[in-house]
C-alpha cells in the first residue's frame, strides 16, 4: 500500500504541483517533500520524479 500524500492518485500529485509552481521558498521545500514521498514509491515514484 502506497503512503497517504493527501491526493487522489498520481495525476492529481503532478497537476496540483504544476498548478503551484512558485519561485517561493516554500514552493522548493514542498517540492523536495515530494521527491522524498515519491522515492518512497519506488519505480513508479521515479517515473513520476522525472516528470517535475
């Protein structure tokens, strides 16, 4: 079972991200957030890694 991140499936994950991306500093922890949870994922958290 894949951790809870709080969105509804991967696509979901990659909009929202797009839909925030900033030049804030906040923006660069939740990303760095994001790579950590997604390398939790394994393969498929690497496939969606090279999406952002």
């Amino acid at each position: 079972m894949a951790p809870k991140t709080g969105f509804a499936d991967a696509k979901d994950l990659v909009r929202t991200m797009t839909d925030r991306q900033t030049r804030s500093p906040e923006f660069a922890i939740v990303h760095r957030k994001v790579e950590v949870v997604l390398g939790r994922l394994g393969p498929v958290g690497t496939n969606l890694k090279s999406l952002l």
